[in-house]
C-alpha cells in the first residue's frame, strides 16, 4: 500500500513539475514576443514623426493616448499578477490540503504524504500572503487609480 502511495506522489510530483515548467516558458515567450512586437511599432512609429513637435501633437490626440496605453499597460496593471498568485495559492493550497487529508484517511500512509502536503499548503498560503500585500501595495501607491485615470 505505500508504494503505490509513493508512486502515486511521485508521479504527482512530476506532473505538477512539469506542467508549472511549461507554463512558465510558454508564458516568458508571450511576453518576449509582446515586448518586441511592441518595441517594433513603437520604434517604427517614432522614425516617421520629423520633429518633437509632431510627436508630441501625434500624443495630444485620441490614438496617441491608446499608444501610451499600450505601452504602459503590462507595467502599470498590476491586476494580472495579483490574480495569478491569488489562483496559484489557492491551487497550492487545495493540494496540500488534499495530501494531508489523504494522509489522515490512508492507514499507514508514508511521510511523504506529509512532506508533500505541508510544502504545498505552506506555499500556497505564501501566495496568498504575497497576493494580497501586493494588492494593499498597489492599492497605498495609487496604481489602480492611475490605471482607471488612464482610461477616463
């Protein structure tokens, strides 16, 4: 009965592991792309205006403002990142949870059951901690106001 629990953990294990590898690499290539598809426009953009004072009539109007949007938007929203610690918490969370209870309802369980539900639920209240300093931190420095003041 314990090695199929070990088994059944380890394998766990490795899902997770390599599930949270391919998110993270699927996401930093999203954001490389992002980041140069916009440096492109932007740069593109900035090499048709003649002078500083075209640009900066070129800023005045309505698509210019959506162009500095643009650009600010993944640096100035800090709702996305609080959103994905809330969820990832509260995903850690559960399945330390779900190894504890397991390991209370198993007879015989094996420590790992322990080891693994512990660090997970351990983790995932850091998450949940870090998610909402985070938002009183955003919220004391005004970020979401500017953010809906942008957009006014």
């Amino acid at each position: 009965m314990n090695e199929a629990i070990a088994i059944m953990i380890v394998l766990l294990g490795a899902s997770f592991g390599v599930g949270w590898i391919a998110w993270v690499v699927a996401t930093n290539i999203r954001l490389t792309k992002t980041a140069k598809a916009q440096a492109e426009v932007q740069a593109r953009l900035l090499e048709k205006f003649g002078s500083g004072r075209d640009l900066i009539e070129y800023m005045q109007t309505e698509a210019g403002r959506h162009f500095v949007e643009a650009v600010a938007s993944e640096r100035a929203n800090p709702f996305g990142r609080i959103l994905g610690a809330v969820q990832v918490g509260l995903i850690l969370t559960l399945l330390g949870l779900a190894f504890l209870l397991m390991r209370m309802r198993v007879p015989d369980s094996p420590e790992a059951l322990l080891m693994f539900g512990g660090s997970a639920l351990a983790v995932g209240i850091g998450f949940l901690l870090s998610s909402i300093v985070s938002y009183g931190l955003s919220k004391s420095w005004g970020l979401f106001d500017r953010k809906s003041s942008i957009q006014k």
